[in-house]
C-alpha cells in the first residue's frame, strides 16, 4: 500500500509542478486546479494557527495571489509544490498572529483542530501518518512542536510558557524532527 501511496504521491508533486509552470505562462485553469487541489489544507493549517476562520480564508487566498505573481520563480529542486504553498500559508500565519491587530481582534473560544470534510484521502493519510508519529514521541518533544508549529509561538515563548530554557527547547524540537523524519521514512520505505 505505501508503495502505491508513494507512487501516488510522486504523480501528484508531478501534477502540481506542472500545474506551476501553466500558471506561470499565465494559464487561469491551472491556477485554479491547484486551489482545488490544496486549499483545504492551506486552509486548515491557517485554522489551526489564527483560530480565525475569515483570516485564514483570507491568507489563503493572498497565498494564490502570490503563487499567480510569482509561479516563474518556484523551483522544483528546492520544495514539492504542497511544500511551497505550506510554507508560504505558514509564514503568513505566523506574521498575521504576530500583528497587533490581529491578536487584539481574535476570538478565543474558536478550535479548529477539526479537518475539513474537504480534505482528499492523501491528505487525510498524511495527517493520519502525522499525528501517529507525534504521538509516539516524548510528551516533552511532543510539546515543544505542537506549540511551535500549531501554536505558532516562537522558541522564546514555548520556553516561557513551559517555564524551560530556550536550549532545551530547541533541544528538543532537533530530536523531535529528527525522530519523525525517522519514523515517517521507515514508514515510507515498509
């Protein structure tokens, strides 16, 4: 099944890459298909950051903007598509939480760690395979990545909202990643 899942995954990134280089040359429909392809997923993620659902529709959309103005210049040796377009949705994230604006404006109660039914069953498998990984780690690993890459806080905060030094923290989101990279590519490779 992985297999298949990998060779699946390759196709896509392929797909995508391509879908890239049409918008480049100013092709509307690939812009488009691509939205369809990862905006549930830009758009959890946003969630999951600003606890907002209109902001986050909103990076969302300045994410595709983005990609429109600037297809020409992603480069496939560096990242997969859903790679770029996730890091770009993350940084604005970030940047939006980070605003005064915005945190004057948040409501609290929202919590969107719920995935949207629109999510396709690769990337339901993904956050599946994900989430196992993190759970098998140490809480204190687990932690210092869920407030960091779910939160949004930055090393400075995880360490004064767990009331450890910043080394520790870093410490500890190293042997995090390098324990879910581990365990998600020996997955790969089953």
């Amino acid at each position: 099944m992985h297999a298949r899942d990998t060779a699946a995954e390759r196709a896509g990134n392929e797909q995508d890459a391509a879908l890239v280089l049409s918008i480049a040359a100013g092709d509307r429909d690939a812009l488009a298909t691509l939205y369809d392809r990862h905006a549930g997923a830009l758009l959890a993620l946003g969630l999951r950051i600003l606890r907002e659902r209109r902001e986050a529709e909103d990076l969302v959309h300045d994410v595709f903007l983005e990609v429109w103005r600037r297809a020409h210049s992603y480069d496939p040796s560096r990242a997969s598509v859903r790679a770029w377009l996730v890091l770009m949705m993350r940084s604005r994230s970030l940047d939006r939480r980070k605003s005064h604006a915005f945190a004057r404006s948040a409501p609290l109660a929202h919590d969107p760690r719920v995935a949207p039914a629109s999510e396709s069953p690769a990337v339901l498998l993904d956050r599946a395979r994900v989430a196992a990984a993190l759970a098998a780690l140490p809480e204190a690993q687990r932690d210092v990545l869920v407030l960091g890459y779910f939160e949004g806080l930055s090393s400075s905060e995880i360490a004064e909202r767990l009331g450890a030094p910043i080394g520790t923290v870093k410490s500890r989101v190293a042997a995090a990643l390098k324990a879910l990279r581990e365990r998600l590519g020996e997955e790969e490779r089953s």
